[in-house]
C-alpha cells in the first residue's frame, strides 16, 4: 500500500513537470512600451535607448535565426531636442506581422542587441489621450484639500472641547459625488495611494519611457478599484464637504473616488484624505465654587469697606460728643 502511493506521487511529480516544461510562459515586457496612434499605426519605446538610434526588426518566429531578419532604422516620435528615438508599427508592419504573436529585435549600430525577441503586445497600448487622462489626476476635479472640520463634542463644567479632523472641500461647479475606499497597509490600496501622492507631487517619471510606464501601472489599478458608474455606493457631499469616516484613526488614508457631471459631461478624479484627530479645549465660563461672587476677593473692595467703617465709627463719635455738650450747656 506504501509502495502505491510512492508511485502515485512519482507519477503527479512528473506529469506537473512535464506540462510546466510544455507550457510557454509569457511575462509582460519589461523593455518596451507602446503607444497607439491610430489602428495600424505604434510607436514602440526601448528602455534605456531614447535617446540612440538603432535598427529594428520584427518576426512571428521567436526562434528565428537573427541572420533572417529584416532590419530598418529607427524614426523619432516628434520633432525638436526631446525627441525619442522609437521602432515603430505603421500599416504595412501592421499588416505583414501582427495578425498573430509578433516579437521585436533591435540592435546599435555596432552591432549590439539591445532586444532580442521582445514579445509585442499592441492589444495593451496606451493611447496619448490616456497618458494625459493619467498625469492629469488629481487635478480633474477642483478641490481644496487644505481645509479642516471643527466640530464641538462635548462641554463639561463649562469647558467646551472641540475635535478637529480631515476633510476635503469640492470647489467644482456641477453635481459632484463621492466614495472612499480605505487604504490597507499593503496591496493594490497602498500602491494606489502612492501613486496618487507621486501624480499630486508632479512625478511622473524621468522620460517618457517611465511616463508611459507609470501612466500604464496607475491606469490598471486605477480601472481596477474604480466603482462603477451606477454603484449605489456613490454619495454627494454634505455642504460640498467630504469628512473621514467616523470610525477613521489618527493617519488612516482614505482614496476619494470622485464623479463630476456638468453639461453633459461626466469627469472622474481620486484624492487622497489623511485622517487625524485634534482636540482643543475652550473655557467658556467659571465653575462656580460658592456663593460669593467671583470678584469677592479683590482687595479694593476691602480697603473701600475699611475707609467706610472708619467713618461710620467717626460719625458715632461725633454724634455723641455733640449731644454729651448739648446736655451740659442745659
């Protein structure tokens, strides 16, 4: 019996071998990035090699010999000193490889390949309209985020206290709704929020190879956490205010999912919201101790009593010595 499940295991072991070794495994490029012009039309960015010229080639054999590939130079993707050096997709490629897998090779004029059967995916290009849409976030939907809510929540013996927290002020014209997603300490959440923190502080990269990386990266979470439009969740802030949530701790984050429309038009945005809690007592008035009033010990008022004691006493005397001579002149 032992010897059987020995066996049965064996056999598992190899045949998971067998389909892992048979199973092509494709990963995302990390070497290129494309742009998509039109249907038939790319633009395709070489890590590290923006700013070199160098020749492409495209093939639907990986293992094709590099002595059967047809090579042609690069182009640039604008005129003027920024321009990039880019191999490009226009309709004749288009037409010629892309029906199926394609992959690229590129080389420097020395000879030096710098890709070598890259596969090319056009069907997850981005579009220039979308690397705007994506360093354009945060800044879509006007709001102030500078602004605090003091709200009164309790007031003990005249002593009133005054908790202060996070909030985000919509400054948009048109009906803005909202909802927040709390960010986790890891995952998508927290990758997310960091991106948005990065956008907000203008870092989108330091090319354009790493802009349409990052564009790309944001976008797909961004997609990914965004509720739908008709979700129910979607709230309208109260006085154009969005406050963290009730039960948020000092330096929770929280993602603004923001929703605008006017004119026919609907506008997303994200902010983020960090949430903190101040609390600042206010004496309003006195406690009470007794039945004096408060100013009974000012020493003024004693030395006003003095003095009118001292001519009550002044007064009596003199009374009495008037009448004492009145009685002996009698």
């Amino acid at each position: 019996m032992k010897n059987k499940k020995i066996k049965w295991v064996l056999a598992t072991l190899t045949i998971a071998i067998i389909l892992l070794i048979a199973t092509p495994i494709f990963a995302a490029s990390e070497n290129v990035q494309v742009v998509k012009k039109s249907d038939t039309d790319y633009l395709i960015y070489l890590k590290g090699s923006l700013n070199e010229e160098f020749e492409f080639a495209f093939s639907n054999d990986k293992e094709i010999s590099k002595d059967e590939l047809v090579f042609q130079n690069s182009a640039k993707d604008m005129q003027g000193e920024e321009a990039n050096s880019i191999a490009y997709v226009d309709s004749e490629l288009y037409g010629t490889y892309f029906s199926k897998d394609a992959y690229l090779w590129a080389r420097t004029s020395d000879g030096k390949y710098i890709v070598e059967a890259e596969s090319v995916d056009l069907k997850s290009a981005l579009t220039e309209n979308d690397i705007e849409t994506a360093n354009s976030m945060t800044k879509r939907i006007s709001v102030d985020t500078k602004q605090i809510y003091e709200k009164p929540v309790e007031n003990v013996d005249g002593v009133k206290i005054t908790k202060t927290v996070g909030k985000v002020v919509v400054t948009e014209e048109g009906k803005t709704a909202y909802q927040l997603i709390k960010v986790e300490e890891t995952g998508e959440t927290a990758e997310f929020a960091k991106m948005i923190n990065d956008l907000a502080a203008g870092k989108t990269g330091e090319n354009y190879y790493e802009e349409i990386e990052i564009s790309k990266e944001f976008l797909d979470l961004y997609n990914k956490l965004l509720p739908a439009y008709g979700d129910k969740k979607w709230a309208e802030p109260t006085n154009n205010e969005i406050l963290q949530p009730e039960e948020a701790k000092e330096n929770d984050e929280y993602i603004i999912f923001l929703k605008n429309e006017q004119n026919g038009k609907t506008t997303y945005d994200v902010q983020l919201l960090k949430s903190f809690e101040d609390y600042k007592p206010e004496v309003i008035s006195e406690k009470v101790v007794s039945k004096l009033p408060v100013t009974a010990d000012d020493p003024t008022l004693f030395i006003i009593l003095g003095i009118l004691v001292v001519a009550i006493v002044v007064v009596v005397i003199a009374k009495i010595f008037v009448n004492k001579n009145e009685k002996m002149g009698e």
